[in-house]
C-alpha cells in the first residue's frame, strides 16, 4: 500500500540545508522518507502525547503527521534535538 507524502516548507528547507553540509545524509534521509511511502517500511514509532510520528534515519529523525493514507513532513532534526 502506498501512502501520498506532503513536505512541510520547514522541513523541505532542513533537508536542503543538510544537503549543503553532507549531501550523503541528506539523501540517506530522503531514500527512508520515499521507501516508508512507497513500502510504509522504517523505523518508525509514534511520539508520547503527540499526533506526530518519527521515522529513524541514521542520526537523523523525521518527524511527520499521518492522516489516512496521507503522511506530512513537519520537520527533520538531528536525534539530539528531536525531543
């Protein structure tokens, strides 16, 4: 089953930026995003007293919101700073 991905700006802008500093990350993370919503495949946990979601990349954490077959970027962020 696929699901339909939406980029939040913010969260297009923070992989643009990581792109800049180390495009290997950056596409690491994208490879994860498109397989989870081609497969619904990742490491992916709901957050505690949230509505948002998290998919693991490496060091990196994407946090997203799931409304049916529909998953929303809201932000990427170093595992330091997710929570």
């Amino acid at each position: 089953m696929r699901r339909e991905l939406y980029w939040f700006q913010a969260a297009a802008e923070e992989l643009a930026q990581l792109a800049a500093r180390n495009s290997k990350q950056a596409t690491r993370i994208l490879v994860s995003v498109r397989e989870f919503g081609q497969s619904r495949r990742g490491d992916v946990k709901k957050l505690a007293g949230s509505q948002e979601w998290r998919l693991r990349a490496g060091d990196w954490r994407v946090i997203f919101v799931l409304r049916g077959d529909e998953a929303y970027v809201v932000r990427i962020t170093d595992r330091q700073d997710a929570y």
